[in-house]
C-alpha cells in the first residue's frame, strides 16, 4: 500500500528540541510543488527537493536559553526512504507523507550568553529536530 503524495499548499512541521527556539521554524511552512507533470487536487506534486522551502532555506536566527544574545544557523533535511516514491516524475522522486523524519539546525555563529566577564558561545553547534509533513490529501496515493 502507498501513502499520500505531497503538493503545493501541503506543510512541513520541524520540531527544533528545547531550549532552542527558532522562530522561523514555530509553525508549519507551506510547500510549493515543482512537480508540474503530475497533479494532486489541481495542484503541482512536490519532488525531492521540495521539501527545503525557499522561505527557511537561508540563515535563520536562533536563541537556546541561557544563550539569550540570537545566533543563527540553517537547517538540514534527511527524508527517509518512507518519505519518497521509487516512481520519478520529473528525473526526481516524488515526496510522501510517510513517517516522521529528522533533520538537524546547523548553527553558523552561536547565539551568546551575556555574563559580567563578556558573552559566552552556545556550545552545541549542531541540534537535532524532528520532521513531519502534514497533507489534507486523503485521496492520492503513490508507493
């Protein structure tokens, strides 16, 4: 049995582990579909590579209290075998619901903690998330 395609208008949700916080990142991010041959409720499937929106693909800003002084980072996808069609469209897989997949908040300059002796790094320069995708498409499926 297969699982929902994803497409234009469908979510990723990333879920970045307390006390880091990545404001871009709260609340689920649209995804736009490049997939133009093929078609899900009117709308343009999404490929491999759909799944970094544009929106969240550059530097991102974060705070990891006591590291209160924002620092920034990007994030990282890895999608699962579950999360991707063995059929191509395009020369590319298409994206499915599958299960929930990781990713990982690549920090560039650390956010800081002010102290009386000067600000002190956040020292974890690499914080694992969790991902899933959230379609409203309960009726196209691929395997």
């Amino acid at each position: 049995m297969g699982d929902f395609l994803i497409a234009t208008n469908d979510m990723i949700q990333i879920t970045v582990p307390p006390p880091a916080i990545v404001p871009q990142l709260m609340a689920p991010i649209p995804l736009i579909g490049t997939g133009t041959t093929v078609l899900v409720s009117g709308q343009p499937v999404c490929l491999q590579g759909d799944e970094l929106p544009a929106t969240i693909a550059g530097p991102l800003t974060y705070t990891a209290p006591p590291f209160v002084t924002p620092g920034t980072g990007s994030i990282q996808i890895q999608l699962l075998p579950t999360n991707l069609t063995m059929k191509t469209v395009q020369g590319k897989a298409m994206i499915l619901k599958g299960a929930t997949f990781t990713a990982q908040f690549n920090v560039q300059s650390p956010a800081m903690q002010p102290t009386p002796g000067g600000p002190v790094p956040d020292p974890l320069m690499v914080k694992p998330c969790t991902c899933q995708f959230i379609t409203t498409n309960l009726k196209t499926q691929a395997g």
